[in-house]
C-alpha cells in the first residue's frame, strides 16, 4: 500500500480547513474592521497569514502526491489533472 493513499485525503481536508479559515478571518476582519481593537485587527491578519501558509504547503503536498501515485517518479508533476477525477486517484499505469 503506497503510503499517499492515506495521506492525500487527510491533507486535502487540511487544505480545506486552511482554507476556510483563511478567507473566514479576512472577511470577518473586514467586516467587523469598525468594531475590533488593534490588537484584535493584528491577531485576524496574523491567523490568516498562517492558515494561508499551512494551505499554500498542503496544496504542494497534495500535487506532489498526485504526481507519485500516477507515475511512481519522484520528479513527476501532479497538475490539475489529479483534481479532477472527482475524487479518486487515477494510477497512469492502469
């Protein structure tokens, strides 16, 4: 069992989180801008750097993982071909 098989699912829910929670707090910081403290503003900016961060290292780990299981080559490219196949991983070889 190729160890990406079970790391993939749980990094793309990782990417969803961060996702989520990087858009979230750019959109409350914005909205809410008139009624939050410097330091409340700072932490909002400060959440959202970091959850980008951690989306933008679980999305290459994510497309590095699509390129390993389709060609078994450790400089082999993912792309966007691994999303869509709604869901499953498509081995080249097959």
């Amino acid at each position: 069992m190729d160890v990406w098989i079970v790391i993939n699912p749980i990094l793309k829910v990782l990417l969803y989180a961060a996702s989520f929670l990087s858009v979230g707090s750019f959109f409350f910081s914005l909205h809410f801008a008139k009624h939050l403290t410097v330091a409340q503003n700072e932490y909002c900016n400060a959440l959202a750097f970091k959850a980008a961060f951690v989306g933008v290292v679980c999305w290459l780990l994510v497309e590095e993982s699509c390129g390993l299981l389709r060609s078994n080559s450790v400089f082999a490219r993912g792309g966007a071909t691994c999303w869509l196949t709604s869901g499953r991983l498509v081995r080249a070889d097959r």
